[in-house]
C-alpha cells in the first residue's frame, strides 16, 4: 500500500547515463519501517547497489531525501538528507541541510530522488509539480554554488525555485566536498558533493504546490500553537542562546570546557589558545558584523545571520554567518583568532561547496606538517604554514577550492593526504575512519568519542549518544522521560553507557530522518510523538520507535560491513583519546578508553565486537530478514 498520510508516496530514479527517469511508489511499510531521509535511502540503495562500488564511480547511487515533517505544517521541520557511499570512508555516508530545499522537494512532488550512473555531460535535474527533465548544465560548469543558483533560476524563469548544487570542490570530486543549497547551507559531512560531481550532477532544481496529506491537520496546528505559546512564556536555555545568537553563541562556553579544539586537538585553552583570545572567535568578534537575522523555512529559533565585510582583503558584501563549528575548526584549531578571516574562510568553503569541519581539519594537519618539517615551502608552494598565519590559511583554502599545487592533496581530505605525503603525516591526520573528527572535544564528554567511533557515519557530531546527559545541564528531560534513559550520567563513569547510548543513537536517527531539526528537538519541548500521530495516523509506541531508531542503526552498518568494515576501522586518533593526556586545564591527566565505549554499544546493539558482525536473533527481532538474510 502506498504511504499516504505525511508522505507524497513517490520516488525518482535518475539514470543519468542513460538519461532516464522513472517513478516508484514509496510504501507505507517501507515508510513505517525506516521513517524517512538515510533510513529509507539506506533501504533503497543497499537494495539497488552492486557491493564493491567506487564511491566516485557510476555505480555508487547518490540520493536526496526528506521525512514525514518535512512540509507538515510543523514548527523546524525543513532538513533533507543527502546519502550514499562515502568517498572519505569508502563506507556509509549521509549528510544534513536545512534551508528551504526540503520543502520544495516535496512540494514538487517526490518524497525522494535517487541517481545512478554518470552523465555524459554535466546536467541537472529539474522537477516542477510531479514533472521531472534532465537539463543541460554544461554552462554552469565552473561556476560557484551562488552563480549556479542564479543562473537555474534565469535559465528557467522561476525565481522560486529551491537548488541543492555543488561548487567546483564537487566538480573536481574532492572528497570533504559538500552539497550546498541557500547559497551558504550545507549537507556538509561524507563528501558526497564529490559523488555528485562524479556522475557529472551539477544540481537539483526543485519547485511545486503540492502537499502531503495530513491525518489530523487540526491537532498539528494545535500542536504548533501550543510550542509557540511555550517558546513564549517558559523558552528554554538553548532556544534562548539559538534565537538571539545562533550556534556562537556557545563558542566562550565550550573554549572554557575545553570542549573546542586547539592547535589541531594538540593544544590547551591555557597557554596555545587563552582566555584573552575567546571572544574574539565568538559572537562578540562576529557581532559588527551581522546585518541581519534570517530564519530557515517555518523555523521560528531563526538562528541564521547574514554577514557584511565592507571592505579590505577579506571583504564579503553578503556571507553567512560561520557556525560554532566553522568558527573552533578555522579559529582555535588553527590558533586564528581573525574574525574577519574565518568570516572569509566560511564564504570561501561554501562558494567552493566545502565541509567546513573537514576544510578547517585539513589546513591545520597541513600545518603542523609544516611546522614540523614534513611539509615544506617548496611543497607549499611558498606559503609560510604557521599557526594563526589567516593569509596563508586563505591561499590554502583557495589552491584546495581550485585542485592546484598542494591544494591538489589536500582536497583528498587528511587520511588521502597523509597516506601519499608519508614521513610521519599520518599522526597529525585527526580523522576517523577518513571522517575529520568535528569542533566537539570527546575529552570533555566522552559520548561524542562513542558515537564518533561506533555510529556507521563516524566522526559526526549529529548523532546521539550520551554526551548531553554527561554535561551540566544533562540531557533534555522530555526525550529521556519518553525512552526511559538518565537525563544525567557519571561524565567519566562507562558504567552502562552502552546500552543508553545504543538507545539514544537509535533515537538521534529518528529525529534525522523525520526531517527535523535537532535544534528544535533538543531546544524545545516537541511533541515528536504526537505529531508523526498527527500527521501520518500511526499508533507509535515508545518501544516500536526505540525498535525502529535501533532497526535504521543497524541497517546502516550492515551497508558498511557489506563493503568490508571491520570495527577495527573506525578508531580515535591518540591525541584525541588523551594520549598523551593535558598537562594543564580542567582536561589535565584525561585519557578516555574509546575502544571500550565502543564495545559496550556493539554488545547493546547486538554486534560481534570483534568482527561487528550483527547476531541472527537482532535481525529477526528487528525485521531485517528480508535484507540481510
């Protein structure tokens, strides 16, 4: 039967080498069963792609999705996902956006598009109310993510319309290249903005009228009036930071915490990056220059902002305001305390179409290369890579963005480069599994750590696990209450951190794939549960979702071992883990078993520790017979 109630029930498959295009129906078990965005995605291409596949081949299937939120009526519900095999990891990858793709690509009538192949020349898709048309996009080779939106939009006589595209970081497929859309949102993480530009995908033009229909419309107006009133009179801490400042807002916080990466994970907020330098890489250094506030699609936090540099080198007329983690990656990380450089940076990356996080990580791995000798000017082609140099940070980001000199090596993320550099690079590589570990110290709250080791995507900082009930102010209440897990947990205790974690993740995957914001989840007091009843008419209770988070884990890392994984491959660097541990600081003498973390949640989750090969008994009782049988 087809998904009918929050969904509009269909699918498009692009084969681009053939230049055709077909309709599926997407059906309510399916829906059901893995929700939405990579749940269903994984569903799909574990199903269609050959195992083995080049990320950047024409094999591997690239695909674009939303949830049941998505285009409900419902407050913060405007995130897509885009998926498919991972160019940094060569496993699972899928990255996050919000903006106002999503609901256009559902307005347009698909719930997902998926494409195989390669195109024989760049293309893109356009699909106007159920209409789909693969367009000439050889004109818009070589432009950036600004430019390529503009010129769609012209060439077809729609300023309506809602692009995701890559910059030329996709086309030359660079392995930590983002897709973007809004000209500054970014499904940044994966590198699949390089797959995109494998097949030759310059973009996707969505635009339409259409709606999903709603089961009880009334009650999630009733819901969304209710979360207003509550925004209102008893706002909580997060939404109050989120709606004033955006993300950093947490930047002094977590430079105080240690929780902010420094001197490429090596250095201390003591002695390398000290208190006179943290709000200069906070919203007090981004503050004069904000113009104005802007919101995504039916969001009321609106923690955007748009940024003004009138003039000088680092001028940006209209820029997005970098977010926390652009700000720890291409500020502390690389002992920058430039506002105006990494407010260039962040522009730079996404007219580029670059992952910030991986873009940062890869600039200051080049420059402790440098530092220690490994890396020289005639490799640099005669930057000066020191700490804090914002010039040279700049021209490395620019020879990343155009493949030239050792911008070429570079674009291959920290684990390519480092593996073809040799001479003991590989150490200064802060990656796992090839994934550059995000802004968020394990150290100071060992669950990122976990998550960032066990979840099938590592090194990712949008996943769950335990890291919120280990600080201050603990987990949020309301999602705890409803699965039955601590709102605060022993920071440095393991003590059944496994099975929290295996429940917490699970439940992290739900929120993705519903097509909401985590902001909203974690910042507001939200009905998820009642509103996927609202919207889709399902009876979920709170061990059918625990189950369904668990059953889209699970499915996720039988991809990856489908492809080869072993647990082996996703380990965290030494230095992140503690060893050797800080000297100083509220970190000083911290040194985190990761590997242990990461056992215990394999045993939750029903996983061989040693082999990760998930037990029989998990995958019946989760129903994945069908597909890993």
């Amino acid at each position: 039967m087809k998904a009918r109630y929050g969904y509009m029930g269909k699918m498009i498959f692009v084969d681009l080498s053939n230049s055709r295009i077909h309709e599926e129906e997407l059906t309510e078990e399916m829906a059901r069963g893995f929700i939405g965005g990579y749940g269903i995605g994984a569903r799909i291409i574990m199903e269609r792609m050959k195992p083995g596949a080049d990320p950047l081949g024409p094999e591997n299937i690239f695909g674009v999705g939303t949830g049941p939120l998505t285009l409900s009526g419902t407050i913060s519900t405007c995130r897509y996902t885009t998926m498919g095999k991972s160019p940094l990891t060569g496993y699972w990858g899928d990255a996050n956006s919000g903006g106002n793709f999503a609901n256009a690509l559902k307005a347009s009538g698909y719930d997902f598009a998926f494409f195989e192949g390669k195109a024989e020349h760049p293309v893109y898709l356009l699909i106007k109310d159920g209409k789909a048309e693969i367009k000439d996009g050889r004109h818009l080779w070589g432009k950036d993510t600004v430019k390529t939106e503009e010129m769609i939009r012209q060439d077809n006589g729609d300023p309506n319309l809602k692009i995701a595209c890559i910059g030329t970081a996709g086309e030359k497929r660079s392995r930590i290249a983002a897709v973007m859309n809004d000209g500054g949102r970014a499904a940044a993480r994966s590198g699949l903005g390089g797959v995109m530009g494998s097949k030759n995908l310059k973009a996707i033009a969505c635009g339409g009228i259409q709606k999903p229909e709603i089961f009880e419309k009334e009650k999630v107006e009733s819901f969304v009036k209710d979360l207003g009133k509550e925004m209102k009179t008893n706002p909580s801490g997060m939404y109050q930071v989120l709606s004033r400042f955006g993300t950093p807002g947490a930047v002094v916080m977590h430079l105080a915490q240690h929780a902010t990466p420094i001197k490429n994970w090596g250095g201390d907020n003591i002695g390398d990056f000290p208190e006179a330098k943290w709000a200069k890489v906070g919203w007090e250094g981004l503050e004069k220059y904000v113009t104005k506030k802007y919101a995504c699609t039916g969001c009321p936090i609106a923690c955007g902002h748009w940024m003004k540099i009138g003039s000088g080198k680092y001028k940006v007329e209209k820029g997005h305001k970098p977010e926390y983690e652009t700000l720890g990656m291409f500020g502390p990380n690389c002992l920058n305390d430039n506002m105006e450089s990494i407010i260039y940076a962040n522009e730079l990356c996404n007219l580029y179409g670059f992952d910030t996080i991986s873009a940062g990580g890869v600039v200051s791995f080049a420059i402790e290369c440098y530092e220690n000798g490994i890396l020289t000017n005639k490799d640099t082609d005669g930057l000066e890579l020191t700490w804090g140099n914002a010039d040279a940070i700049i021209s490395l980001l620019n020879k990343m963005g155009r493949r030239e000199g050792i911008g070429d090596l570079l674009a291959e993320g920290a684990k390519v480069a480092a593996a073809k550099i040799g001479r003991g690079a590989e150490q200064f590589a802060m990656h796992v599994g090839g994934e550059l570990v995000p802004a968020h110290d394990p150290r100071e709250a060992p669950g990122w750590g976990a998550t960032y080791v066990s979840d099938p995507a590592p090194g990712r900082h949008t996943r769950g696990g335990t890291q919120f009930a280990e600080g201050e102010m603990g987990a949020p209440q309301w999602i705890c209450n409803m699965l039955g897990v601590p709102v605060k947990l022993e920071k440095y205790n393991p003590k059944d951190k496994g099975k929290f974690h295996a429940v917490l993740g699970g439940w992290q995957h739900l929120v993705n794939t519903s097509g909401a914001c985590l902001f909203a989840t974690d910042g507001l007091n939200f009905p998820w549960l009642g509103l996927m009843k609202a919207i889709t008419g399902w009876e979920l209770t709170v061990e059918e979702i625990i189950k369904t988070g668990q059953r889209i884990s699970t499915l996720l890392h039988a991809f990856n071992l489908r492809e080869g994984f072993k647990p082996g491959d996703f380990k965290m660097p030494p230095r992140i883990s503690g060893n050797p541990p800080f000297k100083v600081g509220l970190l000083k003498d911290i040194t985190i078993d990761f590997e242990g973390l990461k056992r215990q949640y394999y045993e939750a989750m029903g996983f061989d520790t040693e082999t990760g090969k998930i037990r029989e008994d998990k995958i019946k009782a989760l129903g994945l017979q069908d597909i890993l049988s």
